[in-house]
C-alpha cells in the first residue's frame, strides 16, 4: 500500500469505523498517553483511533518512552506496510536484515528533516524512544489478527529477557545514536 491510498481506504471504511465525526488529536490527548506510558510498566501505550480490529486501515498513537522494547517483528500473513509520522519527541526506527544485521535505520524527530518513514512488508523493525514524550502516529493495513500479525525474530530477545537492555544498547552502539 502506497501512502496515497489512505483516503481511499478511509473512505472505503467509514462504516467499519462506525462514525463520520473527524477524529482530533489534540496536544491534550498527546499530554494524556504520554503520563499512561510513563506509568505503565512497558513504558509504552497504544491509542487506537480506528473502531475495530476489521478496520481494512488501522491508525494508532503509540506513546513510548526511553527503555520501552519492542521486540523485532514483521508483517509477513498478510504482509502489510507500516508507516510511523513523529509527533512529538525523537524516535530510532531500524530495519534488519533476515539474520538480524541492521540494514537500515533513520532518526524521527519533529525539529528535523524527516518526520515519517515507511517499512515494507515483510521486513523485520523495532522502534526505540530516544526522548521522554515520544508519541508516533502509525498506520499499517489492516485487519488487526493478533495470532498473525507478527511474526517475531528469533534472533532478538523477547520481551522481559534479562538481555533486553544490552540488545537496545547495542542497535544505539551499531546505529551511532
């Protein structure tokens, strides 16, 4: 899916949404998940703006803060772009190699040159907070099936391993940030 056809697809959707209001994100909302990622365990939180899992477009706040782990995955069954527009903060997206090397990497930061960056589908990514208050906003295609929906790499730790903060210091290490 290109970036072009997100009217399309919202307008392709507007029953499944449920609602023809517009939907505002507002710096108070921003402020909002921002205090729930800094109180949740995982250091993150996730706002959905779509109404259902089925939603052929699923849009999404993702508030994240330093120290938050995101195991690295990829969308293969559907394989499904992703697209992450910074609103606040400076976020590190990585992309890896099938291995696990890094292959690519770019910085978001809304004081910068780039501010948004697409994944292709089946390509394994993470994304680390570099900054307190780091809210993304992301779309992917969609419908959302938890049990399919990422397939997690085998060469990352998993989520609560003893071995999560020397695997993030090492992509800081080999990314240079």
């Amino acid at each position: 899916m290109c970036i072009s056809n997100i009217l399309y697809l919202c307008k392709q959707n507007k029953n499944i949404y449920g609602t023809s209001k517009m939907i505002k994100i507002t710096q108070k909302l921003l402020d909002q998940i921002i205090l729930q990622a800094k109180q949740s365990p995982r250091k993150r939180i996730n706002y959905n703006l779509h109404t259902s899992d089925d939603a052929m477009l699923q849009r999404l706040l993702n508030a994240l803060e330093p120290g938050t782990y995101i195991r690295p995955h990829k969308h293969e069954t559907p394989p499904k772009h992703e697209v992450f527009t910074v609103l606040r903060g400076k976020l590190l997206l990585v992309e890896f190699e099938d291995d696990g090397a890094i292959c690519d990497f770019v910085v978001l930061d809304k004081n910068s040159d780039t501010l948004a960056m697409e994944i292709p589908p089946q390509r394994f990514h993470t994304i680390l907070s570099l900054e307190s208050g780091s809210v993304a906003f992301e779309f992917k295609e969609g419908p959302y099936i938890p049990e399919t929906d990422k397939i997690f790499a085998e060469w990352a730790p998993e989520e609560g391993s003893d071995r999560v903060a020397e695997y993030l210091e090492m992509i800081r290490k080999e990314t240079g940030i």
